[in-house]
C-alpha cells in the first residue's frame, strides 16, 4: 500500500493540537529521483496569534505530521517566552 497525502479543495482549515492550520495551497511534484513530493503553504494560529504563511515540503502524511509537529513547538514556544514579533494578534 503507498503512502498518499490526501489534498481538498483549499483553503482548508482544521484543528491539531490546540492550533487552527490552514492550508491555503498544495503543489505536487516528482523529484528526479522518481519521488513524489509535496508543497503545502501553511498557516497555524494559536491562543490569538497567527503565523505567517509558511511552505512544508512533505512526502506523505506522516512525514506532514512530524514536520507539522515541529512547526507548532517552535510557535508555541516562541509565544510562551514573549517573542511575539513573528506572530500577528488576531483577537
């Protein structure tokens, strides 16, 4: 069985560990090592603070949950020790 990421039509927002992810676009490619590969511009918000769009290239869905795991630690941390300079408030 092949791993697939499964794409809907963008964007398309839901919640993953306390966070709101948006994903506002996907681009499937083939490296030239015959993977295939994707782009996904991205958007986490959190406790009144939303990133900016940010681009994760992924191979499979568990390779965007260990990527998007990373991505909402390094938010999460930076707002709990008050950088807040990446982030804009949203409420």
């Amino acid at each position: 069985m092949e791993n697939r990421v499964v794409i809907y039509i963008t964007p398309y927002t839901f919640y993953y560990k306390g966070c709101k992810v948006t994903i506002w676009g996907a681009k499937r490619f083939d490296l030239p090592t015959g993977e295939r590969s994707y782009l996904l511009s991205l958007e986490v918000e959190w406790r009144g603070y939303r990133s900016r769009q940010f681009i994760l290239e992924v191979s499979d869905n568990q390779d965007f949950k260990n990527k998007l795991d990373l991505e909402i630690a390094r938010m999460k941390l930076a707002i709990l020790t008050g950088n807040l300079s990446p982030f804009v408030k949203v409420r």
